[in-house]
C-alpha cells in the first residue's frame, strides 16, 4: 500500500526488489503499520510502472477529500424510475434501459420529462451511478438546477464540489463585485457589464455612480462595447439616466442607437416620449365616436434621429408605415381605455394599420390591459389572412397577456377547428399556459384532435400541437390518447403523429405511477 505524501523513487524501489525486503528497508511511503513488506513494495512498483508506461512523473502532496455523506437514510427511487431516469439521460448504464424507450426524439422534449420526473421525486433520491450526468445536464440547462440539488440530495452536493464545472450546486449566483477596479478596467467585456450592473444597485449614489463610469469609457470603447454597457443602465433606471441615452442616440453605429431607444421607451416622461406622443396625437385625433387619421407626410431628420425607420417592407406604403412605427413607440396611456379607445369608428383603410401599431406597442411596453383588448382583433385578421408577420405580432401579444388569461384564449381558438387555431399561432399559447392545464383547455384540445378534417387541413402543424399536449396535458388523460390513436385508420397521413402523442402521454402515466 502507498501511503498519504511523497511516492517513492523507482530506483529505491528497484533496489530494495532486487535485495529483497529482509535485507533492506522499505523506501519511504511504501506500506502501512502491520501490512506485508512485501505485498506493500508490490503496490508500490505496480502503481509507480502505471506512471512510468503513462509517461507522466507521480504526483504528491495530493489532498484526499472527505468521505461523502452518509444518504442511506433517504429511500432511494424505485429500480423502475431509475431505468426511466437514465433514459432521460442518456446513460448508458448495465441493469438501467437505453434512450430508445423514451417516445420523445428531441432534445427539449426529453428535458421537460426529465424535469417532471425530478420534480416528483418527493423525499427520496436516485442512485448514486446517475449523479455524474445529472450533474452534467445541470450544468447545461441552469433551469434544471433545483430539481438536480432536490433528487441528487447530500451526495450529489459531496460529488460536485470535486469538480469546478459542477460547483454551481453549492455556490448560487456568482456577480460580479462593485469594487472590482482591476476587472471594470482589464476584464472582458460580460466580466465589465456585470461590475457595472453591480454599481447601479447601489441606490440613487451608485446608480450616479455607474453614469460616471459609463461617461468616463464612453468615447474610448468599440461599438459593440458601448452597446453592451449602455444596457447595463436598465438597472435602476430613471429620468436622470435620459441626457445619456439622448447622446447615444446620436451615435454612428446602429447597435448603440437601437439600445438607447429601448431604454428611453422605458421612461414614459422622457422628452423622446414627448415627441413621440407630440408626433402621434398631430395624426391620429379623436372627434366624437370617431377617429381622424391622417399620416406623417415625410420622415423627416428628427424621426430617423429617434429610430422610425424610413423604408418600409415589401408591400406597405410609406406614410402607412411611418404611421405604424410612430403608434408603436409612443405611450399607451395617450389614449386612454383602450376598449373604449378601439370601439370608435375609423376608416378601412388605417384601420387595420392603427391595430398593428397599437399591438406593436402593447407588446413592447408589456402592457396587460391594451394586450388583451387587441389581441381578439387581431386574431380575427390573422384568421381571415392578414399580413405574413401579423401571427408573430399575435405571438408578441400573447407574450404579454397574464397566465389566466391564457388558457381562455387558447380555449376559444381550438373550438375554431385545428386548422384555424394552428393559423393564429395556438402552439405558442399552449406553451405559456401554465400547468396544470384546466379542464375546459383539455376538452378543448381532444376536441380539436378528434376533428378529422381539421387534423388533414392542418397538415404538419399537428405535430407541433400533438408534441406540445403530450409533455403537458395531464398524465391521466394517457387512456383518453391511446383511444384516440386506435380509432384512426392505419392509412391516415397523421395515425403516427397521434400514435407518438399516445405514447409520450402513456410514459409520462406510467413513469409517474412509478414514483407515487
């Protein structure tokens, strides 16, 4: 056996073989207290011939860590969830399964499984041979994190303070320090917006203190740098950020401009949004029930300085769309309830040019009110055909919609049929639904996938659907699906898009039996 410290020298080792151990002392750091001389001098040129064959010299001084935790008090999973486990890993372990059980073939499928099957773990762990690609996948996808620390337990924590690619699990959020003189001035560029989004949390003092630092590099730093610390102010922002950002807009490089204008569009009192508001109201007036609307005539100097873009899309008319850019930035506060806002009359012919700007700005001022009073609107021309960005406007929409709201929508669009919910972009409302689904979305969703026409019209956007409800539907519809997939007849074009649906639903089932 080696003992802890310095490894002996191959010659000494040599020397004492060839004399044997009754005639000469055993080199230093060969054998323990009561062992074999010469079992232990074995060890020694067996380990010490692995180095040399290797051709890397013994290295010593080595620090053994401490023996991991004790966990046998915590049960662990059953054998059958562990198989699924792996699957979901990828690993290919002796007495575990291999990928090929798990329906879903992509990457983001598998990881919500992954997730939702950690996430039921419940008080007991996995094994110990599956803490390594844990760990691994916890490193790739920061979102999987609490549910490795939740399954891996004490152990998991013990084996990943041995590498530094896993010490994430013990060490939280690494930021970097406000006081970091050396780093703000030699550090890269991410290590440099970190020390100054450090600073400006330091209150109104730091958030002075950031624009003196900011103001100091300004005019020595590249483009992109610029850019990215000019980002940095959206913490802590506020009026007094303003003469900054109003000078980035005067910069050469798009990058730096287009940040600027996002920071100023978060500040509804900033002169921009005075002349944007000042702008808007000269072309768009209410009178009576009505709204007059009369386009800019030009783009002139001052609109380009604050970012309308003069040329328009294929296919849109300038003055329409100077007319939609400066809707989109102006605050929605100018006109008032939006309800009561959208139920005056205006002309065809801006009609449809005043909702788009006024869902562009929902969307980018996350306005909840204005969001949910555009959104029927616009999927009603969305439906009926609208303009080829118009479902991506949609989906801005739905992004900032609260979560019960939600569900209704994704409700009333599939009762349209399949064909028409996968038009104005019902995938994407599924996905920010929030489990679990309520039972009027799953009706909803069965009923859409039971309507054969609809399944045909929809063409290839069904497996979009059928892949999302079979990760988030609730595992007790399993039985519901694999009638569904049963029923179809064996020459429908989507029998396998609804036979896969049933299948990941069945796994999830039976996967969550397995560790109730």
């Amino acid at each position: 056996m080696l003992m802890a410290g310095e490894l002996p020298d191959w010659g000494d080792v040599l020397a004492t073989a060839l004399v044997g151990t009754q005639r000469r002392t055993l080199p230093a750091g060969v054998g323990a207290p009561g062992e074999d001389p010469a079992d232990a001098l074995l060890d020694a040129a067996g380990a010490l011939t692995l180095y040399r064959r290797a051709g890397f010299r013994a290295r010593t001084g080595l620090r053994v860590p401490e023996p991991a935790p004790d966990d046998s008090a915590i049960p662990l999973v059953s054998w059958a969830a562990a198989a699924r486990a792996a699957d979901l890993l990828a690993v290919d372990a002796v007495g575990y399964g291999t990928s090929n059980a798990v329906p879903v073939r992509d990457a983001d499928g598998r990881l919500e499984l992954l997730a939702e099957l950690l996430g039921a773990v419940g008080g007991r762990r996995v094994p110990g041979e599956l803490l390594p690609a844990l760990l691994e996948v916890g490193r790739r996808h920061r979102a999987l994190r609490p549910f490795v620390a939740a399954a891996g337990g004490a152990r998991a924590e013990w084996l990943a303070r041995q590498r530094p690619e896993w010490g994430y699990l013990g060490a939280g959020v690494v930021e970097a320090p406000a006081d970091d003189r050396q780093g703000w001035e030699l550090g890269s560029i991410g290590r440099r917006v970190g020390i100054l989004t450090a600073v400006r949390r330091g209150g109104p003092q730091g958030q002075q203190r950031g624009r003196d630092m900011l103001a100091q590099v300004w005019a020595a730093e590249t483009p992109d740098d610029r850019a990215a610390l000019l980002g940095a102010l959206a913490t802590g922002l506020s009026g007094d950020d303003e003469p900054m950002l109003e000078t980035a807009l005067d910069d050469r490089r798009k990058e730096v401009r287009l940040a600027a204008l996002d920071l100023l569009a978060l500040l509804p009192d900033s002169g921009y949004a005075r002349r944007m508001t000042e702008r808007t109201t000269a072309c768009v007036r209410t009178a009576g029930g009505r709204i007059q609307v009369v386009p800019p005539a030009a783009c002139d100097k001052g609109m380009r300085r604050d970012g309308i873009v003069p040329r328009p899309p294929a296919g849109v008319g300038e003055r329409a769309w100077w007319l939609e850019e400066l809707l989109t930035r102006t605050p929605l506060r100018v006109w008032g309830d939006p309800e009561e806002f959208l139920s005056r009359q205006v002309t065809d012919e801006w009609a449809a040019v005043l909702r788009r700007g006024l869902a562009r700005a929902a969307a980018g001022q996350r306005d909840q009110e204005w969001a949910a009073a555009l959104t029927g609107r616009l999927t009603e021309e969305v439906a009926a055909g609208g303009r080829p960005d118009d479902r991506l406007l949609l989906e801005a929409l739905y992004d900032a919609l609260p979560s019960e709201a939600l569900a209704s929508i994704a409700v009333q669009v599939l009762r349209r049929g399949l064909a028409g919910a996968a038009a104005v972009g019902v995938e994407h409302v599924l996905e920010l639904c929030p489990r679990p689904w309520p039972p009027a979305l799953v009706e909803a969703v069965f009923g859409a996938l039971d309507d054969l026409g609809g399944r045909r019209s929809a063409g290839w956007r069904l497996a979009g659907l059928c892949e999302l409800a079979a990760l988030r539907l609730p595992a007790g519809t399993a039985d519901r699906a694999t009638a569904l997939a049963i029923g179809l007849p064996s020459d429908d074009p989507m029998s396998n898009i609804v036979g896969r649906f049933a299948d990941t639903l069945r796994f999830r089932h039976d996967m969550l039996e397995e560790l109730a």
